[in-house]
C-alpha cells in the first residue's frame, strides 16, 4: 500500500498560515458531535484503559476533513491496528515508549486497511534531549512534545516552550500540555519565534474540560476565536474584484451581466453624491423615523448580569431593518433610469419594505414570493397588495425563499433593461452583499454616537445579530470589523436543532458553494444540490449566508452560535416580560444566547433586535398556546 | 481535433438538440442519445440537471426537478455515459451549472469528461473572466471545448474577449430570456444577428432559445451556422416517453 504523505504540504501550511488544531480526550457521542462541529483538524481518542478519557463508546460519523485520531500507550501492535481498521482511524498517537521500530511496523503494516499517519510522542520538563527524535525521524509523520508529568498526557500544565528553539530537526510537531485559553498570549508569542518554525498543531485536552472526557463547547469556540484573531491585518470589506476572502464575486448568466456591471460601475459613485446622500439621509430621518434608539435594556441585563444594549430597529417605519436598504435601492434604481422594481420575500418583511417605497417613488413593483409563504404569511401579502405591488406566487422547486429568488433573477433575465432588482439581503452577486451592507451600516455608525453618549464609548465589548442572509448583521458589524477589541457574535437558527436535518444553521451545515450568484457557505448535498433549510422563523429560513459572513466565519472574526425554535421561542417571550417588547422571532434566536454564553457584569453587549413581532403572532400564539 | 471544431467545418446549417439527463426516466439518457444522432442531430447537450437552474424557464426547471428525483447525480450520469463512444460519434456537450461541478471538483469533473469522451461544456453562471482567470488551462488540458454565451445585451467589446477566450463555438442566446420562454424571430432579432455577423468573430455562432420547429430553425440559421433546440424537445419526450424522436428531428429539418 503506498501512503499519502501529505507532510511537506501540510508543514508549509502552517508555517504560513495558523496551526492545526487537535481536539484530544474524545468520551461522550453528543460532546463529539459538538466538538467536530467546531471543525478542528484532529480529534483524539484515547485507548488507554487507564485514562479518565479511556474511549469505549460509539463513534459518531464525523465530517469530512477531522482527522480521527488514536492515542495508545505502549499497546500491542496488533491490537492498535485492529483498533485503526474498526474505528477508521486517520491518525494514531504513540503516548508510551514506543520504538523506532513500532513505529516503523506501523508506518509499513499491510494490514492496515487505509495508511495512517504516525504520531510519537516526546515528553518535556525542564530539558530535553533532542537527540532521541534521531531514530524516529524516518518512522512517523509528525512529533509531539507533551509536559512530562505523572500521567502519560492530561496532565494540565505546560513545559517551558523556549526549549523548542534549539529543536534540531524540519519534522512538523505538535505542540501539546496544559495549554488552555490563558496561554493565548503565549502561543501568539510563540508563534513569532524561531521555535514556532516547524511547530504544526496545537494539541489541547483538559484545560477546556467541564469533567474528564467533557469538553466545554463555549471556551473552545473562544479558545479558536481568539487564537484566528487577526483583525488587525485581515481585510473584511469586499476586495475590487468583489470578494471577501475566497467569498463572494459573480456567479451570474451571461443575460444579467449588463445590469449587474451597470450597478457595479456606478453604485459607489452615486452613494458619494451629496445630493445622493441628502435625499437618503433625510429619507432615514423622516420617513423610516432615524435614528432608532439604542435602548439599555435594564431588567434583562440583571437577570444575565451583563449589559445589554437593544439597538431598536423595530421601531423603524415596517417594523424592521429591512427599510433602510430599500430607500437607499430606490433611490439607486432612479438614478440608474430604471422604471420597474422587482423583489423576492420569504416572510413578506422585505417585500413589504420594497412595495412601500415603490408606493413612495411611484414605480411598478412586483414581488417574488413562495407559494407556501404566501399561505402561511397572508397578512405580509394583504399589505404588499395594498401598498399596491403585484404578488407573484414562485412555484418552482420547494416554493420558499430561495425559490422566489430564483424566479426573481428569472423576471430580470427577461427584462433586461428598464428593471431594478432589489435584493433584500447581503447576498447575491457582487456588488450586491457590499451595497446592501452600505445602506444598513447606518445601525453601527448610530450605535458608536449612541454608546458614546449612554457609556462614554464607541465601541462595545460585543455586537450580536441573527443571521439569515445576513443584512442586519452585516449592517450592525460593519463598523466594528476592523475594531480588535469588538467581539463579534452571529447567531444561526438551528431550527430543530443543529443534526436534526431541520436547521438552517449554514456556517456549521454549509460548504463552499454558489447559491444566487456568489461564492458562499450554503447547505448542499454532496452533489452540489442545495438543499432546503429549516427554522421557525421565516427570516432565517435560508440555505445560504452572505459572503461576507462566510469570510467573517471562515477567519474567526465572528463567533457563530447556533438556536433552536425552542430556544428562540422562549426568549421571544421573556423580552415581553422583562421589557415590554415583543420581538421579530428572529431576533428572538439573538436573544437566546444569553441562556448559552456568560458575559461578564461590565461587558457592554449591543444586540440588534432587528424587527419587532407583530407578524409572528400567529407563530407565537400557536407555539404557547396564547 | 476535437469533434466540435470537426462538425463546425462540415458545409451545412447544424441542428443541436439539448435534453435533461435523466429524464423522464432516470435510464433513457443513453437511449436519447443514440435516437437523437440515428435521426441525423449534429451535436448534444446533455443538460446535468440542478435544483436551482436560474436560467431556465419552466420546462426545464420542472424537466430537472425530476431528472434529480429520479436519483441523477453527476457520479450517475458519468456512469451512464461510460460506453458512450462505443455507440455514438457526433459532438456532445454537458450543460450544467457549476456548483455541481464544483463539489465534484473541477479537475476531476474535466477529467471524468475527457476519459468518457465529452467534447465541451456550456456553464451558463460560469463567467467568462472567471473561467480565463481561474478555471481555461484546467479545461484545455483535457481538450474541453467551453462555450460562452452572448445575448442581444452583450456589448461588442465583451463580444470581442468571449470570442477571444473562446475556441469552438459561441452561444448566441436570441433574446433576453430564460429559456423557453419566447418563441419566433422579430426584427429586433435580425439586427442583432446582423450586428453579430458584421463582427467577423473567430467562432461560429450557433443559435439558441426560442428554436422550437422548421421556421424558427431556418430563421435562425439563415445568419447563424446552426441552432440548438432545448424546451420544444423536452416538451416533446415529455409527451411521448422519450420515444418518437424520429418524428420530432424529421419536423424540424423537413
């Protein structure tokens, strides 16, 4: 069997870009099922019956790309590889006294049914004698410097890492013991120095333990924020070819090339007229009724001992984000001559927000909307109708969202010329996600004057929105991306729950594709089918998400949190009583991190409530049986 | 040569037929085939069917839907087309949109391509600058043919850097439409075609969306050097189980 030796790839990786990261002390089915979705490069199992983390379970189905990873110690050869051959191990790490030459018996074995890479492991205290690795060069793939302690592994403390600067040798290691989200700092540090050259992975364990064997979701997705935190060099506005990272650019037909490089050519250009933006800015104030107040939300923020900052875009005119972006497109749309707006809808917020400033400006407006939305949201259809916009049922492929923006793209294939399609969310081909992020990016340049004046700053310690396609997002972080010490968090609807296959939580579920003219994260069979996402709320009921937020994801700038219908629901609800205020439900998915993560007393956390509730009260009432 | 650049010397008007892989029976695609080039067809597309065609009018979105119920994926239909060449020599094409392409990855897509005996490939959401930056030397070291399409809308200057790019035919859409959506030529047809014919491209045209019987294929070729028939033909094995197709290809070329 010839082995893939993928080594010299994966060492100049790293040593350009960020580190592995191996997940070890794999136990529980339901942990690892959390712990892969934080998509580490390794997870490790350990079959050593000794361990606290002893793995005797099932081994759940991994995705692809997580390197299944058994650790042993000095263990009978046969029955390591009788172990690799039943769980489909990709790696194994040798935590004993190994020899060179089991480890070369392993390395050549033929009754290895698929070749694994070698791991030996070298423990460290206060030296180490570089001279041991000599044998083992040509045996095993990767090294591993572990504490020397009591235990073979888990010990919890690191070893003093300036040693590895005398390390002799261009094998790629692993760097291991005791390193937990304390030792960020350090392994920034580290990462400068010569040491840090060949170093190839991070290995952690205990430190991000609630028992042995039970990993602490949160701090991991904190540990690996932090340690990708590299706000201070990424760019994360779309580049000139438009595109955020490797997200975004223009997937489209020949057929809506014109109309697309028409808007690309000129929508930076007409943003930057004074005149533009007087008629935009007094538009906001009047009519939409900016800016919407940054309220501190005092009953909430004691029950969660924290701070929290509402940023009301409920109480815009149509009771949501949405509006901001159409005024700014309908002004775009005259500029531009066009005659005729179309527009898609899942739930009927932003159709309502186009067919209102349509009725506002005096254009036609048609409306591309799901057969089934149009059943189960009547009220957002009555008022398209009176705002006088023509509906359009869409009742191709599963007659939601994403077929509704299918057949809106269709409309504009068959009328090329006097027809401007708004979009409603940071999605679609370039330049769209960028224009429509301009046009909400009024949320975070009122929150830094707002904050300023409620606390004495600008920037807050976190900014949080629900994500679909992401334009309130987009809107409420643009002005904090390149802020360090702004946290970013986006919340997801998990709808039944992350594995449940009624989800719509894509940065988890996603995988590079392109859906409605850009590359992005979105839900698809491993054909490359899209498929239909799940959530209760219409809003987040998606199988994409906007470019940039895939690249916002993709670097660790944001943190991605998952909501379940159940979770939302719930804290929908609370809102009500603790503050008053009946929330959009997908807002409520924002709401509900409180009850997941612990912010600390004196963390200040702006959240956009992104719209209010009135069109889920059919929702609501059903669910609580009101 | 590549059997494209082959069929486009031949001194006649070309008539390409595009049909969905996979449908109406997941298994008539190899059939479809093999009837299509016995009845006197040029050249195929074989559409790679996608759950969110956004070019395509109703008939093939419904035509597509079906195909990807009936169990078509991209691994199926290269199975199915393994022995192709054993039984069929005229041109065929795979029309399909790219993210199937991509996941299956484009190296192995072309790859596959090539072994099978696929002569090109038309991507209506693959860009032209896209495909020129990131994906042209992949496809001719497989000796893929990619064909562009270019619409009444298309300006002369991108007209230019397709044809530039291009190295078989170009896809010269009749109107701005999805597809199946028009029928027949106007005028404003002719001054297009005129238009494009003044142009003195490197690569043929052929004629797409809105050919659907005798008339429209003769209007169209009368600039174009051949036409490609998509909806009308769906509709056509639509209604007579993949079968008939003699009579289908004769009312056409009648």
């Amino acid at each position: 069997m010839e082995k893939t030796k993928t080594m010299q790839q994966n060492l100049s990786n790293s040593a350009k870009t960020d580190m592995q990261l191996k997940i070890c002390g794999m136990k529980y089915q339901d942990n690892i099922k959390q712990v892969a979705a934080l998509k580490p490069d390794y997870l490790g199992f350990i079959f050593y019956e000794k361990s606290p983390r002893h793995f005797d379970g099932v081994m759940p189905q991994l995705p692809e790309g997580i390197k299944k990873t058994g650790v042993f110690v000095n263990e009978n050869l046969n029955t390591v590889i009788e172990t690799v051959n039943k769980f489909k191990l990709q790696a194994v790490q040798l935590h004993g006294e190994e020899s060179a030459f089991y480890c070369n018996m392993l390395n050549t074995s033929k009754q290895l049914n698929e070749p694994v890479e070698v791991i030996k492991v070298f423990s460290v205290k206060d030296g180490f004698n570089f001279e041991v690795l000599k044998q083992y060069e040509n045996v095993c793939d990767y090294f591993l410097f572990d504490t020397k302690g009591k235990l073979p592994g888990g010990n919890g403390y690191t070893f003093d890492w300036s040693l590895l600067n005398n390390y002799p040798s261009t094998k790629p290691y692993f760097l291991s013991g005791g390193i937990g989200l304390d030792q960020v700092d350090d392994i920034k540090k580290f990462k400068e120095s010569k040491a840090a050259k060949y170093c190839y992975a991070l290995d952690v364990n205990s430190k991000f333990e609630i028992a042995p064997g039970l990993k602490n979701i949160a701090i991991l997705k904190e540990f690996q924020n932090k340690l990708s935190d590299k706000t201070m060099q990424e760019n994360y506005n779309v580049d000139d070819k438009g595109y955020y990272g490797n997200f975004g650019g223009a997937y489209i037909p020949e057929m809506l090339y014109p109309n697309v490089e028409e808007l690309r050519q000129n929508y930076l250009k007409v943003m930057a007229e004074p005149e533009f933006k007087k008629e935009f800015d007094k538009l906001l104030k009047d009519y939409v009724g900016r800016p919407s107040p940054l309220y501190f939300a005092k009953r909430l923020s004691e029950k969660y001992n924290t701070k929290i900052y509402l940023k009301r875009e409920d109480l815009n005119h149509t009771g949501a984000h949405k509006i901001n972006n159409t005024i700014g497109q309908i002004l775009m749309a005259q500029r531009l001559g066009k005659k005729r707006i179309i527009a898609e809808t899942g739930a009927g917020q932003h159709g309502v927000a186009t067919a209102t400033v349509c009725a506002l400006m005096g254009l036609e407006c048609i409306v591309y909307m799901g057969e089934i939305d149009i059943a189960r949201q009547a009220p957002n259809v009555a008022r398209m109708k009176m705002l006088g916009a023509t509906v359009i049922p869409a009742k191709s492929g599963s007659r939601t969202l994403k077929d509704a923006t299918n057949e809106a793209i269709r409309d504009w294939i068959n009328n090329p010329v006097d027809t401007h399609y708004i979009i409603g969310s940071a999605i679609g081909p370039h330049p769209y996600p960028d224009m429509v992020t301009r046009f909400q990016s009024v949320i975070s340049e009122e929150i830094k004057w707002q904050l300023k004046e409620h606390e004495g700053r600008e920037n807050p310690d976190y900014v949080v929105a629900c994500i679909g396609g992401g334009s309130n997002a987009a809107g409420t972080y643009y002005h904090f991306l390149h802020e360090p010490n702004v946290n970013i968090i986006a919340v997801e609807a998990a709808g039944l729950g992350v594995n449940s296959g009624e989800s719509a939580a894509t940065s988890v579920l996603g995988k590079e594709g392109i859906i409605h003219g850009c590359k992005t994260l979105l839900m698809q069979t491993n054909d490359g089918q899209i498929t239909e996402p799940y959530s209760i709320s219409a809003g987040l009921d998606y199988p994409g998400v906007g470019p940039m937020h895939a690249h916002l994801a993709k670097t660790g700038r944001a943190e991605f949190m998952s909501i379940t219908d159940d979770e939302a629901m719930k804290s929908g609800l609370e809102l009500c009583e603790l503050e008053g205020i009946i929330p959009a439900i997908e807002s409520s998915h924002a709401l509900a991190i409180f009850k997941q993560k612990q912010f600390k007393p004196n963390d200040v956390v702006v959240m956009s409530l992104s719209g209010r509730g009135d069109k889920d009260l059919n929702n609501y009432i059903e669910y609580f049986k009101i | 040569m590549n059997r494209i650049n082959q069929k486009l010397q031949e001194n006649k008007k070309l008539l390409s037929i595009y049909f969905t892989a996979g449908y109406p029976s997941l298994n008539d695609t190899v059939s479809i085939i093999q009837d299509l080039e016995k009845n006197g067809v040029d050249m195929i597309e074989i559409g790679l069917p996608f759950s969110d065609p956004l070019a395509d009018g109703p008939t093939i979105q419904d035509s597509s839907t079906q195909a990807l119920k009936n169990g078509m994926t991209t691994e199926v239909l290269f199975n199915q087309l393994k022995d192709i060449r054993k039984t069929v020599n005229i041109p065929l094409i795979i029309m399909g949109y790219f993210n199937p392409m991509l996941q299956y990855g484009v190296e192995a897509f072309c790859k596959k391509c090539k072994e099978i005996g696929i002569d090109g490939l038309i991507i209506p959401d693959l860009p032209v600058d896209v495909y020129h930056e990131e994906y042209q030397a992949t496809f001719e070291k497989y000796g893929l043919i990619n064909v562009f399409l270019i619409t009444p809308q298309t300006s002369d200057e991108r007209i230019r850097f397709i044809d530039s790019v291009s190295n078989g035919f170009i896809y010269m859409v009749s109107s701005a439409s999805t597809t199946g959506a028009k029928s027949g030529f106007g005028n404003e047809q002719a001054a297009y075609f005129e238009r494009i014919n003044s142009l003195n491209l490197k690569n043929p045209q052929i004629v797409g969306f809105g050919i659907s019987n005798n008339s429209t294929f003769k209007a169209a070729t009368k600039y174009a050097k051949g036409a490609i028939i998509g909806s009308a033909f769906v509709k056509h094995i639509t209604a007579n189980n993949a079968q008939n197709i003699d009579a289908f290809v004769n009312s056409i070329l009648k």
